[in-house]
C-alpha cells in the first residue's frame, strides 16, 4: 500500500483520549494519507460540566468509611482517585459546559492531541451542591457535502461512552450565577501510555463556600 484518499477509525475511547488510539490514526494519515485526503471523523471536541450526585456519591465514595460495621477509609482515596464511567442523569447537571479540547485530525499532532491544559469557568444555573465534574465529547463529520456528528453529552442519546465522572473530596455549596473555576491536564501515564494521568485544579469563592483544591486522578 502506497497511499491512501480516506481513513476511517474508532478511535475514541473513555475521556475520548483513553487507551490512546489516536496517535495511530495521526501515523496513519502521515504516512498513507494523499494531500487533500479525508479522515472519518475528522474533529472531536471535550467539554466539561459539573453535576450534583450525593447519592452516587455516597455510595461509591463514602461507602469505604463504613463497611459493614469496618472503616476503610483508605481504601475511599483509591476510590476517589479513579474517574467513574458512567450514565449520568442530565436532570444532574446544574452548570453551563464548555469546551477543554478541540481536536482537527487533519491538523493536530500526538503531543498536543494525546497531552493538554485547559482553564475553564463553570456557572451555575440554580442553587445546589457540586459532587463532580462530569466530562464527555462529540465528533464530527465536516469532510462530506452534509456535515453530520454525534455526541456523548448526557442531553443526547445513550453511547457505550457513556460519560466521565471526576468526583470531588469536598462538596461545593454553590447559588445560582456564581462561578467556580478550575484547570484540567491530562497526559499518558508514563508507565502504561493507554492510562491517563489527570490532574484537577477547583477555584471556588463563592457565598457560602470557598475552595481550592488539587486532586489527581488515573483513567485506568
């Protein structure tokens, strides 16, 4: 095989980023693809919201403080250091989304497709509590005479993605127009690249609550 007019891949994983397909695709197109070539899809976006979810909070998280009569609490850090997939509520979500990466595959490169920073400013639509970030993605179409795409979003139909849940040690208390900003980077865990290293970075000045926290997370 020579050279090639299209490349078509399912890529995308958890995250959109998990397991790190994507650099095989960016071979792919470097190596094979003709100028002026087309890739299926071609552009993917990642937003984040935040979600209220005290008791699936409770559950997975809080659950290690007492099992069965045990404290475990050690045990509650593990947990709270390994995103959950799942399907979130969309009656959950209490913020505005936002976008923390956009991707052009004809364009982009393995370092900054696979390795990102992104600041981003949440605000909330009612009065509530925040328990997590939730991050899910979409991905188009845009090479064809009818754009068309997708999307992971909790407001959309159910995909085998599902959605990502970063819950938070401490709980937000947060009225309806305050702000809580925040920074997300993620980069290849260096001992196994298909897991992702995930730092989260929470800002919040709000009326009854102030936060700033660190937390760090692995997609594994």
């Amino acid at each position: 095989m020579d050279h090639v007019d299209i490349i078509i891949s399912e890529w995308m994983g958890y995250f959109l980023l998990y397991e790190s397909m994507l650099d095989t695709v960016l071979f792919a197109r470097d190596k094979y693809l003709v100028p002026g070539g087309i890739i299926f899809p071609d552009k993917a976006i990642m937003y984040v919201c935040a979600m209220e979810d005290a008791q699936m909070k409770n559950d997975r998280i809080h659950f290690w403080e007492n099992v069965y009569g045990f404290d475990m609490s050690p045990i509650k850090e593990i947990a709270l250091s390994e995103p959950i997939v799942d399907v979130v509520d969309c009656n959950t979500i209490m913020t505005n989304t936002v976008p923390i990466l956009k991707l052009d595959l004809l364009t982009c490169t393995k370092e900054n497709a696979m390795m990102f920073s992104s600041d981003f400013v949440l605000v909330s639509n009612r009065n509530d509590y925040i328990h997590g970030i939730v991050a899910y993605f979409e991905c188009a179409f845009t090479q064809v005479h009818k754009p068309m795409g997708w999307s992971t979003s909790p407001f959309s139909k159910y995909t085998h993605w599902k959605q990502t849940i970063f819950y938070l040690r401490d709980t937000i208390v947060i009225c309806q127009g305050e702000h809580l900003a925040g920074k997300i980077t993620c980069c290849p865990n260096k001992k196994n690249p298909r897991d992702l290293d995930i730092e989260l970075q929470i800002k919040f000045d709000g009326t009854h609550c102030k936060l700033n926290c660190l937390q760090n997370y692995r997609l594994r």
